[in-house]
C-alpha cells in the first residue's frame, strides 16, 4: 500500500443465501508513522483496537532471535474515505 495508495475495502456480513449485507470502500492508504504530528492519531487507534482481545495476533508472528522475543511493532494507517457503497439481499 505504500507503493500504490489507492485501496479498497470491502466487509460481508452473510446469515444466508437470501440474506446478506455487503459494504466497498475505495480511498487512499496513509500511514501514521512514529513522528510528534501522528502521536494522538496512533494513540486514537491504539484504544480502539485495544477493545478487541488480541487484537495484534492475526499480524503477529512471534519469533525469538538469539534468545530474545521479537519487540511487537504495529504498523498503524488509516484511509481516506473516498466512496462508500453496498448492498444488501433480504429475502
């Protein structure tokens, strides 16, 4: 993404065949790397997915190197929403 900065997202929630809900998101990709001016976005983002146990797990590969623990060092970003749209089946 930060080769090419233009992303989509997209999030199905599914209960049957006849009854689903789907939403695309297209933006742009923009980091919140470890400078002054990202700190209370970073920290914005950090509680918020703090809510979520685990949440870093799925990202995370837990390696030992030379007999020490690899640090746990997110990668946080965020996009800008350009368009949003979906759709929706309720049978």
């Amino acid at each position: 993404m930060r080769l090419n900065p233009l992303v989509c997202v997209e999030a199905d929630e599914m209960e049957s065949a006849q009854k689903w809900t789907s939403v695309v998101v297209l933006g742009h990709y923009e980091e919140l790397p470890k400078h002054p001016e990202y700190e209370q976005a970073r920290e914005l983002a950090h509680s918020l997915l703090e809510q979520r146990s685990i949440w870093w797990e799925p990202a995370y590969a837990r390696t030992i190197v030379k007999g020490v623990e690899r640090e746990l060092d997110p990668i946080y970003f965020r996009i800008r929403i350009q368009t949003i749209s979906g759709r929706h089946a309720t049978l």
